[in-house]
C-alpha cells in the first residue's frame, strides 16, 4: 500500500462511518515506534505506523484509522476529542473503533555486538562496569572520590 492507495483508504472510511469527508493528508510515518497513529491537532493530518499494516493487516489498520478519525471529526466539530472525553468515547463506540491498537510482534534483535566498559578505583579498588565509556580526566569514584583507571573493554556476541 502507497500513500496514494492510503488517503483514498482514509477517505471512504470517513464517508462510510461518519458520513463527513476527510479534507486533510493521511501518511505512513517510519518515525512512529509505540503507536499505530495519530492526529496532528495543528494540521489536521493524519499519521500511520506502516508496520501495523504490514505485520498485522489491512483490518488492524482500519481499526487504527477510524480511531484516528474519531479524533479528526470531533476536534473539528469543537467537541470533545481527547482520550478520557464522553463525546469522544461516544463516537468510537458508534463505529467500533478500537481503544488500544494491538501490540506488535517482537522485533528480532539485531547481532550488534555490546561493549562493555570496565574501570576501577585506584585507591579503593571499586570496579565499575559501564555500557559508555567515562571520562576518567572528568569523573572520579563515587564512593572515595580517587582517581579512575581504565582497566578493560569486553566485547560481547
């Protein structure tokens, strides 16, 4: 699906259930992480999570878009739109727009390797582990407040 293939998507859900036209963009956002969509309350836009489309399928997708949607028309109705509002929790009972949008499947976790920083304390001993380098011009122990000393870097695969 295209971001042509998307807005006529967008615009007969609109016609379909709720009887107004949509007027404004609807994209797909790579950015959106933890989200299926959102309205933009400045511009009126409509924003996608692509993933939900392709991962869990044009149904999860419409769900999204009529919640979205259940925001779009009630803001520009001046009524209330937001989460916790009757007006809003209304209107998605009436089209059956889902509240939450499913979680997605766990993304497979890349093979970067960790590096793991490895310092200690010249006068107390203390070892400190750190997944960042420190500064050791900058920063001393926490506990006696002696200098650091880098004592290794271990990589992990």
């Amino acid at each position: 699906m295209n971001e042509q293939d998307l807005q006529l998507l967008v615009e007969k859900i609109s016609l379909n259930y709720f009887q107004k036209p949509f007027r404004h963009q609807a994209t797909f956002n790579s950015r959106l992480k933890t989200t299926g969509g959102r309205y933009l309350l400045h511009s009126h836009n409509i924003e996608l999570n692509k993933r939900y489309y392709e991962q869990l399928g044009l149904e999860e997708l419409i769900g999204i878009i009529k919640h979205e949607l259940c925001h779009y028309h009630l803001h520009l109705e001046k009524k209330g739109y937001k989460h916790q509002d009757p007006d809003f929790k209304k209107l998605m009972k009436q089209v059956g727009a889902p509240r939450f949008c499913k979680q997605l499947p766990e993304r497979p976790k890349t093979n970067r390797s960790l590096k793991l920083y490895v310092y200690t304390c010249s006068d107390c001993s203390l070892v400190f582990k750190r997944r960042r380098a420190v500064n050791i011009q900058k920063y001393v122990c926490g506990k006696c407040k002696g200098k650091l000393k880098k004592v290794s870097v271990l990589t992990t695969d």
